[in-house]
C-alpha cells in the first residue's frame, strides 16, 4: 500500500476535531460480507489518498468492527479517528503539504 508512510501520534483533541469535521461525510466504502479483503484495502487506501478523512459503513461483521477498524487503520498506515454505531472514521495526511485538504489546529500553531 502506499499509504504506510509514519505519521505523527494523533492527540485526543485532535481525534475530537477530526470527528467534528467527518460529521457531514458520507462513508465512501462499505464493508459487506466479503469482509476486508485487498481490493477493499486497496479501495481504502486510494480514498485516504483523495480525501485524507474518511467513513466506512461496516455492513457485516458489527460484532467485529473495532477489531476490524484496527486492521484498517494498521493496513492502511492511518488511524482510527473514532466508531459512531456502525461507522468508523480513519485519517491519513497526505504526504504531500500542496495535497492536504485538513488542517489540524493543534498541529498548525
């Protein structure tokens, strides 16, 4: 994947104002009973590349979708923002400064 760049920890405050900008987002992939396979890793991967913040709707498997969400994020080299019913959220910054749609606060002072 090429999105398994290291990145800076993401603090709780942090965290908190990723949610509060995902609030309006739709999950742009959907997770069913094939499960996480690597095209749906693939999938991921090129979303976090497009839009930094993502949503995935886990379908199938809700028993499993923290366990599922740390995979993601671990896979994907993002993190794990925060799970809302069925949804997780997942950010990754964008390598590039001239492709970053997100600013941070806490990271921006």
């Amino acid at each position: 994947m090429t999105g398994q760049q290291e990145q800076a920890k993401l603090m709780g405050s942090d965290r908190r104002y990723l949610r509060s900008v995902a609030h309006h987002l739709q999950p742009v992939v959907h997770i069913g009973k094939t499960g996480v396979t690597a095209n749906v890793l693939a999938e991921i991967d090129r979303a976090l590349e497009q839009h930094e913040l993502i949503k995935i709707r886990i379908l199938d498997f809700k028993a499993e979708k923290k366990t599922l969400s740390q995979t993601i994020a671990a896979d994907t080299g993002s993190e794990m923002v925060g799970i809302v019913g069925h949804i997780s959220m997942f950010y990754r910054q964008h390598p590039d400064p001239e492709r970053r749609h997100i600013d941070i606060p806490s990271r921006t002072r």
